[in-house]
C-alpha cells in the first residue's frame, strides 16, 4: 500500500498544522468580507442574504478546525496508549467526532461550490442554461456526501477510510465534487477571459486579468480536489494532508468572490469600466483594442457597494484605465 510511506498519525499531525494556516486566512478573509458587505457598502441595506453565507462558511470552517484539534489531543494524549496507538485511533472514522467533521465538510462543500455557480451565473449573463449541469453535480454530490456521513457513523465494523465497502461513497463524492468544479472553473475561466481578451493595457493589468481568472473560476480549489482524488486512489495516506485544509479552501474560495464582487472587481465590472473608458475616448476603429459587444451584470444590483473613484484607489495596478485621464468619476 502506498499509504504505508507515511505513518496515518504523521499524516494527521501534518493535515491539522496545515489545515490552520489555511484557517488563518479564512478567517482573515471572512472579517475583510463582513467589513465589505456591512461597513463599506454605499447602499441603504445590507446585502443579508450574502453576509449570512459568509458567516455560515465561516463557522463551519470552525468548527471544522476544532474538531481536528480535539481529535489530535484525544489521539496523541488521552488515547495514546490504546492499541495500535494514535494511527489505530486515527483510523477509525466512525469515531462521532470525526463523522462531525465529515458532515460540516460535506455542507461546506455544498455552500461554497453554490457561491461558485452563482458567480458563473453572474458571469454568462444571468443564463440559468449555463448552471443546469453544475447545479445537478452539487446535488448528487450532496446526496453521496450525507450518504457518506451516515455510513461513516454506523460503520462499526470499518476503521479505514481506504476500506472497500468506503470507496464506493468516497469515490463518488470526490469525483463528483471534482466534475462540478472543473465544469464551473472552465465555464467562468472562458467567460472571464474572453470579456477581457481586448482590454490589453499595461503588463499590470494584465497580471491583474490572470488573478481574476484564478480567483473567480476557482481553480485553486480545483486543483487542491484534483490533488485529494489522486491520493486517495493511490490508498496513500498523504490524502489525508490534503483533506482536511480542503475543509478551509471550500471557504476560503467562495470568500474570495465575495470580496472581489464587495470591491467591485470582478470581471464584470472591470469590463465595464473598460468599456465606459473606451466609448469615453470616442469611436473606437475596428480591430483596434475592441471589445467585443457582451452582457454584462453591474453588480451593484446584488447590492454590493463601491464607487467609481473607491475602485481607482484601490486599483492602483490597473492603471490603463486611468491613463491619460480618461476615466472620469
């Protein structure tokens, strides 16, 4: 077996000390998106639909990461001496606090990869068409993880998470969780990119397009499943280092989107704006720095806040559009 490389209660050690780095910036993330959608809105009302999600994420992750710590002090501490030591105990995934664990995972999940097709939603121009597969992927991947939870509960008789009669429900869920977030990053990444194909400007700004893409597609996210799905395959147990900071990056990514749509920088409206600067200029010759006619969602719709000159402030990088002037609050 793979797994055997590396020892079950290494590999935990390892998972929770990554796990709360990741923690830390969520949960620096998590109150940079509270003071967005709350203190720094322009708008009469909060957005309570949004800042509720945002908290939602939050304390799961919490609770999450506690969890991981309660279970690292009753392995290594109160339980060592028990046989088969803290691996034996580790193991065992029908232990309450680890059916927890997967549970809150689960409903993460779920919340965050939501998040993510809303954006995509956003992004094609309000085209539920576009969010049918997803939305289908995030159900059946609801489905197999609560399947998952309840059987990990009742399994008295399976202490590994590699075991047979587990793969069906791991697989399932870590494949579909995968499907679904692959279909959405492609779905934004295309989207993004081809909105902003034409917007060329300096070498800033186009570092700028890059990280919007990485950002609202969620590929970070994307990759870190693709990372889980292989390891657990292989039976190694270094899947279990890259689990439970999953755990963190199901919030941390949608966490990210909401503050890039709080700022108002997102794709949508940096093509705005660009667009604005363009007409601005005067007519614009044909195949000349172009931008191609797309639907575009203003996002102050959604009720998030900023203005015209809170966006020149903070996007110093994005300095062609203000070059010359020419965009004007």
């Amino acid at each position: 077996m793979a797994g055997a490389n590396i020892p079950l209660d290494r590999a935990y050690l390892a998972a929770i000390w990554l796990e709360t780095l990741f923690y830390g910036m969520n949960f620096v993330l998590f109150w940079s998106c509270i003071f967005v959608l709350t203190v720094r809105r322009r708008t009469p009302k909060v957005n309570k639909s949004l800042v509720t999600v945002a908290v939602a994420m939050f304390c799961f992750s919490t609770a999450h990461v506690s969890l991981g710590f309660d279970r690292l002090i009753e392995g290594f501490i109160i339980l060592r001496n028990q046989p088969g030591g803290p691996a034996a105990f580790f193991s065992d995934v029908s232990i309450p606090a680890n059916v927890v664990k997967v549970c809150l995972h689960t409903v993460n999940s779920v919340i965050g990869d939501s998040v993510v097709v809303w954006r995509c939603w956003l992004v094609w121009g309000r085209d539920w068409k576009v969010c049918v597969l997803p939305i289908a992927l995030i159900i059946a991947s609801a489905v197999c993880g609560f399947g998952q939870t309840v059987y990990f509960a009742r399994a008295t008789a399976v202490h590994s998470a590699f075991a047979h009669t587990l793969q069906v429900w791991n697989g399932s869920l870590f494949s579909l969780s995968l499907a679904t977030n692959v279909v959405v990053t492609t779905l934004i990444a295309l989207r993004v990119w081809y909105m902003l194909r034409f917007s060329g400007g300096t070498r800033n700004f186009r570092y700028w397009r890059i990280l919007l893409i990485i950002i609202e597609s969620g590929m970070i996210y994307s990759v870190a499943l693709i990372c889980e799905i292989t390891l657990y395959f292989l039976d190694s147990n270094a899947f279990y280092i890259v689990y439970d900071p999953i755990a963190q990056l199901t919030a941390i990514t949608p966490t990210m989107i909401l503050v890039l749509a709080g700022l108002h920088l997102t794709s949508n409206d940096v093509h705005s704006r660009l667009t604005r600067s363009q007409h601005a200029k005067g007519p614009i010759r044909p195949g000349v720095g172009t931008l191609d006619p797309v639907r575009t969602i203003p996002l102050d719709t959604m009720q998030f806040a900023s203005s015209d000159s809170d966006f020149s402030r903070t996007k110093s990088m994005m300095d062609t559009i203000m070059q010359d002037n020419s965009y004007k609050v």
